[in-house]
C-alpha cells in the first residue's frame, strides 16, 4: 500500500512527487514510457522563472533525480485502469495491481495527427512528431513543418540549422507562437513560410516521404512541396480514457478539475496537461504538481 501513486513522470507528476514525499508520505511514480514528458525535447527553455537557459532533457533529468533522490519510488509500467474499493484506489497496471489512499493523475497529452491515410505507415520514415529526436537526419535535405503554435516555430528553428530547406506550412495567416520566435525564424533564409494552407496529401517514394501536398483555403489551389521529413507539431490530444470510470473528461478528452487539481472522486487529483486549464506551460505543469501533491498528502492524513 502506497499513500500516493502519481501516473505519469513529467513535470507534473514529478513535480507532486516531490511535494508528496515531502510531506512525509510514501509515493510511487507510474510511467508508460520514460520519464520527463513532453519537455525532454526541447532543445532550450528560456521561460521558467530563475531558470535562465537550460534543455528540456537537462531540466527533466534534474527533476527527476530530486523526486528519486527525495525518495519516491519509480516503475515503468502502463496504468490500464483505475478502481475504487471504499477509500481504496486499486491502479491497475500491464504488469500489477497497487493499492493507494491517493491517486494523482499527471498523463500529459500526445501529438496530434494529421490524419491523413499513409501517416502512421510512414513514421520513422520521413514522419515524425519530435524535430529535435530525429531532426539530424535530414541534415542538408528538405524538410517540411506543419503547425503555428511555439513547438511548430521552435521545431522549424531548429531544423533550419540542420536542413537545406525548411517550410512551414501553417492553415491561417497569423501563429499562435511567441512574437519573439516567430520574428527570429523569419530571419533565416532558408525558410519559407506556406500560410492559409493545408496538407493534403503526403507523397511517398519506396516507403519513405517524398513530399507533401499544400492546398490553399482560399484559393484551394493545391502545390506539391518536395521534401525529405515532414514535422507534424499542430498540437496535442489527451490520453485518459483508461480513467474515464472514475474521472469526468471534457468533451476534447481532458480531465475535469479546476486550479485545486480535484475530481470528481474524493483522492483522485488531475495535474499538468491533461486536466482542462487555460494555461499549459512548463510552470503551470509544475505549479499544478505542487498543488496536487500538498493536497492528496493532506486527504491520506484525514482518511
């Protein structure tokens, strides 16, 4: 019996470790895949407060051995369901069942497809959703990245160090990214901008990407781009439909709770990407850690 599972080793997860560890309660961290989320790559972080400039794998990787080092206990196992059993959550796993008085709930978000019919055969062979894991393969090459918020113009930026040829192909006119990145990419000269368009198609040679097709909203007008590697960055989608029996979700697929991270469910607390929250950045994935991690403490201490 643990007072505290926490699912899922991003900075949420590990952020509420701390704070529950801290508080003198025995904590088991539960992670699908490797530790540090989202974060571990990208390749600078400029916005965390105190922080002047580090990486994402630098940040994780220190999060994470504090959580470790402060004494929460870590298992690469995928949560497959959760129950309860009175004041009992039983966190099923593809390995063990745990049995825990609180249970935070800290899943993050994945990547966003396109959708389109040959994009999940091509992965690994000119398609990928992480420009900074795969982006120097295509050093010298073509390259195009689809997205207008902060990790489509920071993935764009990077490639353009790597790649001869970098669009950005983005369905409005204007980004959602930081002014700041967006003025910054504008200046290289290997990057051209694909605004107001779409991909449609994704061209294949010999089981690899051999370009896309852009079609224009306005115009519908459609141009064939020849590229190498395609960088989808248009966002991300919840993973919590294992949880839907003890947790309400949103209609997008998050949890419900607000900035005291609670549930539905008395010891079942949401924290980071995957609650529904205005914000979500670095330190506001940290922020709800701590938040969920002082209040499951304090529901083990009243049980």
């Amino acid at each position: 019996m643990y007072d505290i599972v926490v699912v899922g080793a991003g900075t949420a997860g590990l952020s509420a470790a701390i704070y529950g560890v801290r508080a003198g309660k025995s904590v088991l961290v539960l992670e699908g895949t490797s530790y540090g989320g989202q974060i571990i790559n990208t390749p600078e972080i400029e916005n965390y407060p105190a922080i002047k400039k580090t990486s994402g794998f630098e940040f994780a990787t220190d999060l994470f051995n504090q959580a470790k080092d402060l004494g929460a206990k870590v298992k690469y196992e995928k949560v497959v369901s959760i129950s309860l059993k009175g004041n009992i959550k039983k966190v099923q796993t593809d390995k063990e069942t745990y049995d825990a008085k609180a249970v935070i709930l800290a899943t993050g978000a994945k990547n966003r497809p396109l959708g389109l019919p040959n994009e999940k055969k091509l992965v690994g062979s000119g398609v990928s959703y992480c420009a900074t894991c795969d982006g120097m393969f295509y050093r010298g090459k073509a390259v195009a990245v689809n997205g207008g918020g902060n990790t489509a113009i920071e993935d764009a930026t990077f490639l353009a160090n790597v790649a001869s040829k970098v669009y950005v192909i983005h369905r409005r006119d204007e980004f959602r990214a930081e002014e700041a990145v967006v003025v910054a990419l504008k200046k290289k000269d290997n990057v051209e901008f694909v605004l107001n368009s779409n991909i449609v198609e994704i061209k294949e040679e010999s089981f690899a990407v051999s370009g896309v097709v852009v079609e224009d909203k306005n115009t519908h007008e459609k141009r064939e781009l020849a590229v190498d590697g395609l960088f989808v960055a248009i966002g991300q989608v919840p993973d919590n439909n294992a949880f839907a029996d003890v947790v309400e979700l949103d209609k997008a697929g998050y949890i419900v709770a607000g900035e005291d991270c609670k549930t539905k469910t008395e010891g079942i607390f949401a924290a980071g990407d995957g609650r529904t929250k205005e914000v979500r950045q670095l330190v506001t994935a940290a922020g709800d850690g701590a938040v969920s991690g002082i209040a499951a403490a304090k529901y083990c201490e009243a049980l």
